[in-house]
C-alpha cells in the first residue's frame, strides 16, 4: 500500500471522528436544552442549577470544537502533501514520449530521402516526384525540326524522326542494318541547345563518331570474314595407317577500311537510308598442299619399355590405339582424358596396380599414365605448347622422375595432360606397341627452326624421409624378432630444365617446372603374441601377394640396374635457380601437381628409354598393321635401329590426294 493511499485513508478516520465530535456535540446541545425548559417549568427554580446546567454544556461545546478543528487540520495537512507528489515528473512516461519523438524524426527523414532519390516505398522510380522539363522557349531549329514549345524530350524525338535511319550494309547475300549511329550526336545538340536557350539553327554533324562506326565495322567483319586454309593432313585412315592431306584453300578478309569510310561519308551526306556494300580481299594461304606434303614429317618421338603384366599392357594398348591417328588442328587444345575418355571395365580396361590416395590398389585403367607421360616427352620433343601436366605421388620408372605425366578421370574431371598445336598446319599422333616397347610420335610440318633440337635434363635436388614403418603380426617368428619383407623407399624432389641446343651444341636452359614425389613406407613383420605357431613352410601368402603386386605398382621404384637414359644431358645449372614449384618454361602454364592417381593411374617398374629428335635412337619401326589403329592389337614386331632424323613423304606412307 503507498504512502498516498495510507494518508488518504489516515485524513478519512480522522474526518469522521470529527464529524462523530460535532454530532455528539449538536446532541449534547439539544438534550440540556431539553433539560433545562424542563426544569424551568416544573421543579428547579434555583438559578445555580441552571447556570451550572449552562456551564457544564457549554464546556462541553468547546472541547468538541477544539477537537474537531484538529482533526480537520491533520486531514488537510495530509492531502497537500499527497497532491504534491502527485505532481512530480513521471520519468517513465517522459522516456516513451521521447522515443516516440525520434521514431517520428526518423520516419520523416526515410521519407524524405525516397523522395530526393526519385523512388517510391517500393524501390521503382517515383514519377511525381520528377522536376517537370522546361519547355524552349526561343525559337530554336534542330536539323531543321522546330524546338520551340518542346521539352528536351520531345525534341529528341521529333529530331530523331526526322532523320528516318536505315542505313545497311550489304556482302554477298546477306544485308545487315546498323544501329542509330547519329543518336550521341543528337544528345549533344539538344544539350547544347537547351543549355543556351538563344535563338539559332543547329545542323548535326559526324565528328567523333570514327570510334563508333569502327566498332560495327570490325564486328561485321568479324562475321564474314574467312580465314585462308593451309594445306595439311585433315584425316587418318585406319585400314592404311596414313594420314591423308586435303588443299589449300583461299580466305577472304573484308576490307575494313573502305567499309568505314563508306558509312561516315553517307552519315556526313546526311543519307541516313544508305545502302553501302562492302567489299573483300582474297587472301591465300602460306602453305599449299604439296608444301605440306613435302615438309611433313616426324617432329619428335618417344619410347618407354612397359612390364610383363598382361593387364597392365592390355590397358596400355587401349590407351594408345585411342591417341594414335588423333589430329590436332592449328589453334585446337589437346587433352588426353577428353581423347581416351573414361577408362571402364565397359571399354576393356582391366584392374591393375594404381594408387589412390597413396594406396596401391586395383583400378581398371591401372598403368595409362605411362602412355600420357610418353606422350608428353614427345610433344614437349616436337616444339609444341604444353598447358597441363600433372607430377606423380610416387617417383615413376618408366621415365626419369621430372618428366612424367600423371593422369586420372573418374569420367568428369581429373588431374590431366593437355598441350594445344601452336604451329601453322595441323599434327597427328601415331602409336605403336609392340615387345613391351611403347612408342608415340608427333608429325606434321617443322615448328622448330633447322637445326634446332629441345630436350629435358631432370636432376634430384632432395631426398625426403619416408613415412613410419607399417608393422604386420607373423605368429610364425620368434617373439622380439622382426622382419623387413619391404624396404623404405626415400621421397624426393626434383628440377627439371628445357634444353634446347642449335646443331647439337646447348644455346639455352630454361627451368621447366618443380616435381616431388612421396616416400614409402618399410613393411616390418614382427611377432608380439608371446606364442610362436609352428608351421611347415617359411614363406606366407601375404609375400606372394607383396612379390604380385609390386608388378603392378604405377609408381615403384626405377631399378638403377635395369634404367637407362639416353636423352641428352646438358650442363648442371646452379640449384639456387630452383623456385619454388611454379612452371617457367616456355609454354608450361600450370603447376605440377602431385595428386594421388586414381582410376587409369600409371602403371608399374619398367626400364627407362628416352629418346630426342635428332638424336640416334633405338625404335620400333613397324608395317602398317602395327601401328595402333581400331582393330589391331600391336602384335610383337621386328624391332631395327634408325636414326631419329626428319623423314620425307616416303617413310609415313601417304595417301594421295583424289585426282593427284
């Protein structure tokens, strides 16, 4: 109960306490009155009795008034002070009317702003709230048209019609209409004319409108123009294994020139409906067929020696009849996924060694990547544009570690090889496989100058430890013994350098790019059960697995013994000019990776044989039936040495053109 309410109830009691005083008072009055006519009439004659009777009563009145006046000064008191608080501030009501108050400032400020800003509640432009245009109010022309009267607007409109544009562009039997090229012009008048607001006659005019008209020149002639066709290879037939060569064929380029000039001295005449035709230059090619023909030849070559599992080969031979008789035109990037597609157990590809995520495992396509990083040496060999090479998890055998190429397609993306023919004829790919021999060549006319030869030299700039040991339980040993049924295998990085050299002397030594590749784990057998189980025969399953599998590992260890490399080394350039892992070499755009392969992943040990164009190499060099066309299976074949110089027309087997 408040203070208020107590006093408020306080001044009550004692209001009717009074008013009870002044009631007993009133009564009091009345009875000696009463009591004394009485008296006076009947018995009491004394005067002392009636004055006493007055006395007492009339003491009796003024203690009751005094006590009543109290009463009421005390119930007075109380509801002043009650009023008073009641007019003190009431801060809680004065905060909320404030908040209301900036809620309202705030209002009209958002309000205010929407309209500045031209738009509505919504977002959309505010129409009302626009300035309305000022009409021209002197006589103004424009091109002849009447501004007077007219808002900018409108004075663009009337002017704009009454230059009534159609003006098009006529080649061959195609007709194309160009776009208002007047209307900048016609804003800069209008501007000008408005801003000034005196009487004059304004004319258009073409200036500044070179940029513009060449602009829908070049893209006119972007459409029409057709670029000369050199003589090259356009086909490969199988049943043959040659490449057959197609004509020349002359371009014809508009002439930009004319055309452009044309269309401003038309504007300029103010003949806004021209028609202008354009005219075009023929132009022929650089290189005819027989030139083509002439000059086509082998411009690099590569072999590697694969194993003896049959699954391994059986996946390298899909591989390799799915590139041979490729051609890649001028301008066109190869890619070797796209090209051999996703290798499934559908297309014949069978389970083989293969890492993934650097685990040996089965995977159909296992040992694929030794057809891509062959491929690879001979395209980088040819002169041609590598733009994507990928190194393995794993040092590979079948090439000097540095110049691989890993693989991997899951039929959507993966880790590839690709390379784009920056030379002015078209080139094709041929392959053979035969007697564990995989060769892949590059032909088509010369990129490199005469003489010019380009080759790799890889060197190891370190050694990496290699991963813990994995510990596998032999019940069969004797407790705390341990043994190592697979050695440790050390990473490694290494650096590789295009070489190229001018009649077999270096010239230049560029970095190429940065490879690391992963070490091996030790296998360790121990036995750690206490017990020792006896048994007839040393040897277990498992090592005959470890001694199957290491065949068909796509990434084991090069045999020192067994590799040999014959590619041409150049001079040892200083390890300071390692940097980092990013590509340098000409042509070589993106990082060596080193991703774990997995489907068609590279495939297992394998001797080492490199070769260079023009260097003296060893190579199959097979009948036609060998090479790996639809059909064929690379039987094997005589195998004879060659050199790896340039050969004419006469050792590719071409098949001439119709009616030569």
């Amino acid at each position: 109960m408040s203070e208020t309410y107590r006093n408020r109830n306080g001044g009550g009691r004692k209001t009717e306490f009074s008013r009870a005083s002044a009631s007993q008072t009133s009564a009091s009055r009345t009875s000696a009155a009463r009591t004394g006519g009485a008296a006076r009439s009947s018995r009491l004659d004394s005067s002392d009795r009636i004055l006493a009777s007055r006395a007492g009563n009339s003491g009796f009145s003024r203690q009751g008034a005094r006590s009543t006046k109290r009463v009421s000064s005390v119930g007075t008191s109380a509801r002043r002070r009650a009023r008073r608080r009641n007019q003190r501030p009431d801060f809680a009501k004065l905060l909320l009317i404030i908040i209301g108050i900036l809620i309202v400032l705030i209002c009209l400020a958002v309000g205010l702003k929407s309209c500045s800003s031209g738009t509505n509640g919504e977002g959309d432009p505010a129409e009302s709230t626009s300035m309305p245009e000022t009409e021209m109010e002197a006589e103004i022309t424009i091109n002849g048209v009447s501004v007077h009267g007219l808002t900018q607007t409108q004075a663009k409109e009337q002017v704009m019609e009454s230059i009534g544009w159609g003006m098009t562009v006529v080649y061959g039997e195609e007709t194309k209409e160009l776009p208002n090229l007047m209307e900048g012009n016609v804003d800069a008048v209008i501007a000008e004319a408005f801003a000034s607001g005196t009487a004059k006659d304004y004319a258009l005019s073409t200036e500044g409108l070179e940029e513009a008209v060449t602009a829908q020149v070049d893209e006119l002639a972007s459409q029409w123009d057709v670029q000369p066709k050199n003589g090259s290879i356009s086909s490969y037939d199988a049943s043959t294994d040659q490449f057959v060569f197609s004509d020349e064929e002359n371009g014809s380029l508009i002439d930009r020139d004319s055309l452009k000039n044309d269309i401003l001295a038309a504007m300029a005449a103010a003949d806004y409906t021209a028609e202008i035709t354009a005219s075009a230059t023929v132009v022929e090619p650089e290189i005819t067929r027989d030139e083509a023909r002439e000059n086509f030849q082998r411009i690099g070559t590569f072999t590697t020696t694969t194993t003896a599992n049959k699954d391994r080969n059986e996946n390298i031979r899909l591989a390799a009849a799915a590139i041979n008789g490729v051609i890649v035109q001028p301008g066109e990037e190869f890619s070797f996924n796209q090209t051999t597609g996703n290798r499934t157990t559908e297309k014949g590809y069978r389970p083989a060694g293969a890492y993934q995520n650097g685990v040996l495992v089965e995977e159909p396509g296992g040992g694929v990547c030794q057809v891509s990083s062959t491929l690879y040496n001979a395209v980088v060999f040819s002169g041609l544009k590598t733009t994507e090479r990928h190194a393995h998890s794993y040092e590979p055998s079948y090439v000097t570690p540095g110049e691989d190429a890993m693989v991997s397609y899951d039929g959507y993306s993966g880790p590839d090889m690709k390379f784009i023919n920056n030379s002015q004829t078209a080139v094709g790919l041929k392959t053979s496989f035969s007697n564990q021999k995989l060769t892949i060549s590059v032909y088509g006319n010369p990129i490199l100058e005469e003489g010019v030869t380009l080759s790799m030299r890889s060197e190891k700039t370190a050694e990496l430890d290699p991963p813990a040991p994995v510990y596998e339980e032999d019940p069969t040993l004797e407790p705390g013994v341990e043994k190592v049924v697979k050695q440790p295998v050390m990473g490694s990085r290494w650096v590789t350098y295009l070489v190229t050299k001018e009649n077999g002397t270096v010239v230049n030594e560029v970095l190429l790019h940065n490879s690391t590749y992963n070490g091996k784990a030790a296998t360790i057998r121990r036995n750690t059960s206490g017990s020792v189980l006896s048994t007839e025969a040393e040897t277990s399953s498992g090592e005959s697995l470890e001694s199957s599998g290491a065949a068909g590992e796509s990434e084991s260890v090069m045999d020192s013994s067994a590799a040999e490399t014959t590619a041409p080394q150049g001079p040892a350039s200083p390890a300071d000019q390692t940097t980092g892992s990013q590509n340098i070499g000409p042509g070589f755009e993106k990082e060596p990776s080193s991703v774990s392969e997995g489907p068609g992943g590279s495939g297992g040990p394998a001797a080492t044989e490199s070769t260079t164009a023009g260097t003296v190499v060893t190579m199959p060099q097979t009948q036609p039936s060998s090479q790996l066309g639809p059909g064929n299976t690379g039987g094997p074949q005589p195998v004879e040495t060659q050199p790896a110089q340039t050969a004419g027309p006469s050792e590719v087997g071409l098949i001439p053109p119709i009616g030569s």
